[in-house]
C-alpha cells in the first residue's frame, strides 16, 4: 500500500511538473524559436509528438492528445501551470482504476 501511495505521489506531482518543464517549457519552446513564422504553429504538435514517442505504442495516441492540449495551453499562457495540472488531472484518470 505505501508503494502504491509512493508512485502516486510521483505520478501526480513530480512526473507532470518536471515533464512539462522539458517538453514545454525546453523542447517546444526551442522547436517554437527555431522555426519560421509561419510555422510556429508546428511547435506544440512536435513538442507532442516527442513525448507521446517516449511511451507505449498503445499509448500513443492519448499522451499525444494530452501533448497536444498541454503544448497549447503553454503556448497561450506561456506558463508550466496549466499544462501541469492538465498532465496531473490525466495521470489521476489513468491511476484510477489501480487504486479502486
């Protein structure tokens, strides 16, 4: 039971904040400086597509749809905060059902 609550913990608060500070906050912004004007838009979708890359082949496409939400969110807000607790708010659906 303490292990599960551990991984939680780790899933739900570090995880989220410290892969969104590479893959929002380093990677898309870098991708988004680096590319023209008129394909900034480019950036989240990349920035996506590299962290749905790093994961299961079955879990593809929905880590690539939060990429895609949390790549937005920053782009908008220029802020980590959203995009972690978007991550957060996902990682507890997903764990859901490991705990009940």
């Amino acid at each position: 039971l303490d292990t599960r609550r551990a991984i939680a913990a780790l899933a739900l608060l570090v995880v989220p904040f410290s892969e969104e500070l590479f893959f929002r906050g380093w990677l898309q912004t870098t991708i988004f400086a680096e590319l023209p004007n008129a394909r900034k838009w480019l950036a989240p979708v990349l920035s996506a597509f590299a962290f749905a890359a790093l994961r299961p082949p079955l879990a593809f496409v929905p880590t690539f749809l939060l990429g895609l939400v949390c790549g937005a969110l920053f782009a908008r807000t220029r802020g980590l905060l959203p995009g972690v607790l978007a991550h957060a708010a996902f990682s507890a659906v997903v764990l859901k059902d490991w705990f009940f």
